[in-house]
C-alpha cells in the first residue's frame, strides 16, 4: 500500500518538482550573468537634437505598412483543416490636410479620419488538410496562392504587380544551391526563375515564389501560426519596395520622394526562409536612394518601429534607476547602437566574429527619447556599406538623422506605446480589413499633385 501511494499522483507531483527544481538550481549556478557594473551617465553618451545639423523639413505624406494574420477551422471532413487569412495594411496620413485642421479650436473627427488613407493586400491561404481543385497536395495549393496573390496587387494602374516588384528582387538573388524540388517525391535540385515554370526532374509546375521557401513552414498535421507570420512579414518588407518602385515609375509622382516618409511595424530585417530577400532590398534600396540624391537632392526615411521584444525590454531597464523610477535615460536623447553594445547587453554572443543580423537586417537600430519623454525603439535604412557597418555608430551612418527624431517627436504620444500615429493606423487596419483591394494611391497622389507641385 506503500509502494502505491508513493506513485499514485498525488504524492508524484512534489517529488517530481524537487527533481527539477534540484536541476534547475544546477543549471541556475552554470549561467554566466551581465555584469551591469556602474550606473550609466547617459546624458553623457547620448546625442541631443541639437548635435546634429538643424532640420525644418516638413513632410507632405507619411506611409506606415503593417500586418495581422488568423486562422481559422473549416469543415470539409478532415480533422484539423485550417486556412489563414493574412493582412497586410498600407495607411498614407495627408500631413497638409493634419496641418490644416489642427488650426482650427474644434477638429471635426469625420474631416480628421479623411486624413487617412488605407488599403490592404488581404489573401486567404491553406493549412493542414486543405486542397484545392485541380491540386494534389495542400503545399502546392499554398504554393499556387502566394503566387496568385502577388500578381493580383499594384499601386498604380501603370506600375508593376507585387509579382513584378518580387522577381525585380529576386533577379538579384545571391547564388548557391537553390534546394530540392518542392513536389512529393521528387529529389531534383532545381533552380529559380521568373514566373511559371516546369521542374526538370518530375515536370511539375513551380513559381517564382517557390523560392521564398514560406511552403516548407506548413505543418501538415497542426497549426500553421509560424507559416502565415512568415508569409506576413515577407509581404511587409514586398510591399514597402513595391511601393518605392511604383512612385519611381510614375515620373509626375517622382518628386513626391522629397516629401514622403515610410514607416514599417518591426525591425527593418528579413528572416526565416525568405532571409536571402536582404541583400536584394540593401541593393535596390541603395539605387533608389542614389537616384533620388541626383534628381532631387534629398534622401529616402525608412523608419521600421519596434513594439515588442528584447530591444523594447533593454530601453526601458536602461531608463529606469534603481529606485525603481523613469526617466534614467533624458528626454530628447539619441543612443546609436553599435555591435559591440548589442552583443554585450542585449543578444549575448562571446564569439569575436559574431555581427548582429549581418546578413538580413538593411537598417541600423537606434533608441531616441522623445520630447515628452516616451521611448521608441527603431531601425532607420541605410544606403551603403559605411552606413551599415555596425562595428561603428556614427552619426553620419543614421540617414537624415535630424529629420527623423523631428519626426518623431511630433508623432510618438503615450496612446500608442512604442509606436507611433502612422503605424497606429496601420495596424487597426490590417486588424479590421475595411478596404479590402481598395486602391487609394492613384486618388492621393492625383489630388496632391493638383493641390500643389513640388518645386
């Protein structure tokens, strides 16, 4: 009777918690913890506004990209079949219409929310035990939608598709083994190309978008969370040079480059599968920004806002003194970080050689505390190998620098935590797809054009 007590459940559970615990506390006594050392004088080791060269640039258009996903069951005999239904959301705030009616004692809330702009690229795609007609296997059901999707979406009537912006990239895409042909049973190596295409081994069909690789996320027996995040944030970073692209290749809405600023939710980096788009967008990115310093004199603003995450979880320890209060870290101060500092207190890595999102970020990071004392945590885009160099952290690497904490000082508010007005917009849109397939650009960029001609 005993011996059967002892196993019986009730007496289990303590002894199993003492045997972890015992491990628990072997494994406690094996980290290796950060020395925080002394309290830092961080008015010492920040930059002001007032460091850096004096701005009174005032943008017309600002344009904030985000996205959402969920998933849901559906009934078609199969245990556990699911589909996702992935957003992504493009706002554009009209900063002349916001100037104007914050002149007024009383804004008119409707006339306010016509100041915003949305649309979004919205598509459903399959999970476990869901087929399409006409297809064999849930993969490539999903593998025919993505394709799909990009080539259904544009800005202007004249411009490239998604799909276009996405091979433009993909042409740039570094070499090596491309990997195995996506099709069940076939072991042929294949490589990527432009558009629909048979694979040379099993004949198959393949698409350009095979080579995001986003189909070998799919679970084929559960939930499919981590695939559609991924095709989310794939989308996310297509679509901010999809638009950058498309205002290129309308020449009456070229210069409207000078007065624009683009925000993206998130670091300003590619990751999972699709992580090779990196190099690609540091490319394009680079010949965009160059043509625009010849013919306009002026530069691009790519800010990517960080909401959540270990970034986030840094600035505000560093803010806080060891009363416990805010406010360590002073209002309107510039922290520029460098690889060494970010492998030293934020993403722990020993080994000497070891650089931070070397091959998939394409901006740099930094923390800025605004004017009224909130913090924002963001990547801006760099445009050539000195600014991306993270070994140094200059202010000369941090394009526009002076324009973009000005920037932020007018749109950072404690209604949105580590965010800002434009992503804020963004991401009730991505969240509530109320203009699904609307185009909105060709309507703002018309009505701009009319109201005034930048000079």
């Amino acid at each position: 009777m005993a011996d059967s007590n002892f196993i019986s459940g009730q007496s289990y559970e303590p002894l199993r918690r003492l045997i972890s615990d015992t491990r628990l506390q072997e494994i406690l006594g094996q980290i290796r913890i950060r020395s925080t050392g002394e309290t830092v004088d961080w008015s010492e080791q920040t930059l002001s506004p007032t460091d850096l060269e004096s701005s009174t640039w005032q943008p017309k258009l600002l344009i904030a990209i985000d996205g959402d996903y969920s998933k849901s069951i559906v009934e078609n005999g199969y245990p556990g079949a699911e589909i996702g239904y992935v957003t992504v959301s493009t706002v554009v705030i009209l900063l002349d219409k916001v100037r104007e009616l914050e002149k007024s004692a009383f804004i008119d809330p409707k006339k306010f929310r016509e100041t915003e702009r949305p649309t979004s690229v919205d598509s459903i795609f399959v999970g476990c035990n869901v087929v399409l007609d006409g297809e064999d296997s849930v993969k490539s059901s999903m593998r025919k939608m993505l394709y799909q999707v990009l080539g259904k979406f544009r800005i202007f009537d004249n411009t490239e598709t998604l799909l276009e912006t996405f091979e433009a990239l993909l042409k740039e895409k570094p070499g090596g083994r491309a990997g195995k042909c996506p099709h069940d049973n076939c072991e042929a190596d294949y490589e990527f190309s432009i558009g629909e295409y048979q694979c040379k081994g099993c004949g198959g069909k393949l698409y350009s978008t095979d080579s995001l690789r986003l189909h070998e996320l799919q679970n084929p027996s559960g939930t499919n969370g981590e695939m559609y995040g991924q095709i989310m944030e794939t989308l996310k970073k297509l679509q901010l040079i999809h638009l950058l692209r498309s205002f290129e290749q309308e020449p009456k809405y070229f210069s409207f480059f000078r007065d624009m600023a683009f925000f993206i939710e998130g670091t300003l980096a590619v990751f999972s599968t699709a992580s090779w788009l990196a190099k690609p967008i540091r490319t394009e990115l680079e010949r965009l920004n160059q043509k625009i310093k010849d013919e306009l004199n002026s530069e691009l603003i790519i800010l990517g806002i960080e909401r959540t995450g270990n970034f986030v979880k840094h600035f505000s320890d560093i803010d806080t003194k060891k009363t416990g209060e805010d406010d360590n870290f002073p209002a309107q101060s510039i922290f520029l970080l460098n690889n060494d500092y970010i492998k030293n207190n934020i993403v722990f890595n020993d080994n000497p050689n070891f650089v931070y999102l070397e091959d998939t970020a394409f901006g740099r990071k930094f923390f800025y505390k605004t004017k009224a004392g909130y913090r924002v945590v963001a990547s801006l885009a760099t445009y050539n190998n000195y600014q991306s160099n993270t070994q140094t952290s200059f202010p000369a690497q941090f394009p526009r620098l002076a324009d973009v904490v000005g920037l932020l000082d007018k749109l950072v508010s404690s209604r949105y935590e580590n965010s800002v007005t434009p992503l804020a917009a963004a991401h009730a849109e991505a969240a509530i797809p109320l203009n699904l397939g609307k185009s909105i650009f060709e309507d703002i960029a018309r009505q701009i054009n009319t109201q005034s001609t930048p000079s």
